[in-house]
C-alpha cells in the first residue's frame, strides 16, 4: 500500500512538475521557418520558436492549425516578415488573439525591392517578401532579431550579444562567398518558376526571369516569350521553389534542353539552404556557354 501510494505521490509531483514547466516556457511566434533560424541562432533554447507556415506547407492555401494558434496565445512576441500575403488576411486576428505580443516586422529596416512583375496572391502587390534569402539581408533581419531578444529577455545580454557576433560572422562568409562566386562571371541571367531571388539578383548584380507572371502561371503568349528568352541566354537551369509545381517550369524546361533544380528558400536552416541556393545559381551560371 505504502508502495503504491509513493508511486501515486511520485507521479502527481512528476505530473505537477512537468506541467508547471510547460507554462513558464516563453514562446515566439514567427511566420516562415527562415525567421526560426535567426532566433535559435541568438537565443539558443531560451525560447520556443512557433512557425506559421513551416516548410513544405502551401503558402497559398495556409490556415493555421489550432495547436499553432494555442501557441500564438501563450507568445511573448511575433516576428513577421511585413509583406507576405498570409500576413495580410492574419496578422490583425493573430494581434487580436494575444495583445500583449511584442511585434517586430524585419522587413522594417531593409531597402525593400519594388519588383516589375509585382507579386498578386499570395504576396503583397509591389514589395518582393523574399528578402531573408539574400546574406546581406540576413545581417540586418539578424540584428532586427537581437534587439527584440534584449527586450524580451535583458539578463541574457552577454550570451546574446556573443551569439550574435558569432552568427553575424557566419553570414558575412557565406556574403564574401557569394560576391567571390559571381563578381567576374560573364552569364549573369537565371529563370526561377516562383521569383523569390529577387533580393539575391540585386546584391550580387545578376538577373532574375520569373516564370510566374503577377503571382500567376503565365499566360501562353508569355510562356512564348520565356522560352526565347532563355535560349536567348543559353539558360540550362530553371530553378522551382520546394513548394511549388513544377508544370509549367518542366514545359520551358523540355522545350529549351534545361534541368529543375528544386531550391528551399523557406527551410529553417537558414545557413544550409542559402549556401545551396547561391551555390546551385553558381554552378547554373557556369553551366552557359554562349
Ligand atoms: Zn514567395
């Protein structure tokens, strides 16, 4: 009897123990994997990091799941990116949801790029959202990411700060790399389905042809125009986002003797999937011979 009353015992303070830690674990709601990186980076396991549309989901049809929303209420802040579409049908009912949320948009200090196919649907109109792909991007959104850490949590200035620093000289790397990597080359056009190295073309002055047309797959007459234009710059690549279907960008790709490669803008390992993405523009750019 005694015996068992112990492992009763032993079970409600296990229970009771687990419980209470569960509450008092801060918690950061962040709307693409990428912005996870930044905070994990810094912070280490000093918060919970809650994403709103993780890798592989659908950007265009995203509602999130009621677990995400439980976590939204128990945020200590939210980390948006400023002009993804989702944010705009979301954002006021996430703020609605939890008041007391700090917010921080990263889109607040960067030189946002205007593009000339500007993005419907899913993005807002005129801003390209797809500034976290590009290192000298990252080095800003890195320092956006500190300054709310030091708010949300003072007494860990040092360890963040340090973390920081280590951080900020990674990217700075992986930014040498890429200009050694494109400054010379003589190919500097590549075609991507959905246009999200924008930020990327415009840091290391290369170009970038969307096949996506206004947020949309592109019209026949357009279609046309895409396949000149790549034989044009003798393209041999046509790079797909993970999420997307590759239809369209196979048709363009059959017709001009090029290869898919899928690229993962949205992983959470920020550091792993830029470094493929500048590689893979590279080795397409090296590929041309015209
Ligand atoms: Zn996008």
């Amino acid at each position: 009897m005694k015996k068992v009353l112990t492992i009763i015992l032993l079970f409600i303070v296990v229970s009771c123990g687990q419980g209470k830690r569960n509450t008092s674990e801060k918690i950061i709601t962040v709307s693409i994997g990428p912005f996870k990186y930044f905070v994990e980076q810094i912070a280490g396991d000093d918060f919970n990091v809650n994403v709103m549309v993780p890798a592989g989901a659908d950007p265009h049809i995203y509602e999130p799941f009621p677990e995400q929303i439980n976590q939204l209420r128990k945020s200590v802040a939210y980390i948006s990116n400023g002009y993804l579409g989702f944010e705009m049908n979301w954002l006021d009912r996430f703020y609605e949801t939890n008041r007391s949320m700090k917010r921080l948009s990263l889109s607040d200090k960067i030189e946002p790029l205007v593009s000339e196919h500007a993005h419907a649907g899913n993005h807002v109109e005129g801003a390209d959202p797809h500034y976290w792909v590009s290192p000298r991007c990252a080095i800003i959104m890195a320092g956006s990411v500190m300054n709310l850490l030091l708010v949300l949590n003072p007494s860990h200035k040092e360890k963040y700060e340090a973390n920081y620093q280590i951080l900020i000289s990674r990217i700075q790397a992986i930014d040498l790399e890429a200009e050694k990597l494109f400054s010379g080359l003589t190919n500097r056009s590549f075609m991507i389905y959905h246009p999200n190295l924008g930020y990327i073309a415009r840091d290391y002055d290369l170009e970038e042809i969307s096949v996506e047309y206004e947020g949309k797959e592109p019209p026949p007459s357009r279609l046309k125009e895409l396949i000149d234009n790549a034989r044009k710059h003798g393209l041999k690549t046509i790079f797909v986002q993970k999420e997307y279907d590759t239809k369209n960008a196979k048709a363009i790709a059959e017709e001009i003797g090029a290869e898919i490669k899928i690229i993962d803008p949205l992983s959470e390992n920020w550091e792993t999937a830029t470094t493929e993405i500048i590689k893979a523009v590279y080795n397409s750019l090296i590929q041309i011979s015209i």
